[in-house]
C-alpha cells in the first residue's frame, strides 16, 4: 500500500479531459491547497471554504475514492 498524499494522486490526473482532470488542474494551480494531507475531511472543508469554479464536491468525492484505490495498488 502506497503513503501519498491526495495531492500527489491529484498529480497523475493533470491533464484528463475529465472533471477529475479539472479538479487536478485547479488544485496544482492553489498555492494554499492543504498539499500534504491525506485526511477526507480536512481536504473537504478546504474545497468547501475555497471552491473553484465550475467543480462541484460530488467531483472531489469520485476523486477522492480514486485516490483510495491508487494506493492500494
């Protein structure tokens, strides 16, 4: 099992023609994103306070589960 942060999966995701691809972008671009947490609800209530535009927070969700598989792989 892999110990990466979301941040660093989010990384694998540039670039998708996706929504998911779209979440990554904006997240790499955010100076502020919580970049080392690995933790649902801190990485939320981030998203939440500071949505971007156009991203809805069922996309972090799906992303969010992705994630979860990518380290168990």
């Amino acid at each position: 099992m892999k110990d990466r942060p979301y941040y660093q999966y989010m990384k694998t995701e540039l670039g998708a023609k996706t929504d998911i691809g779209e979440l990554a972008n904006h997240i790499i671009d955010d100076m502020s994103f919580p970049k080392y947490s690995n933790n649902y609800e801190e990485i939320s209530d981030y998203l939440e306070k500071n949505p971007y535009l156009n991203i809805s927070l069922d996309t972090f969700d799906e992303s969010f589960s992705n994630y979860k598989q990518w380290l168990q792989s």
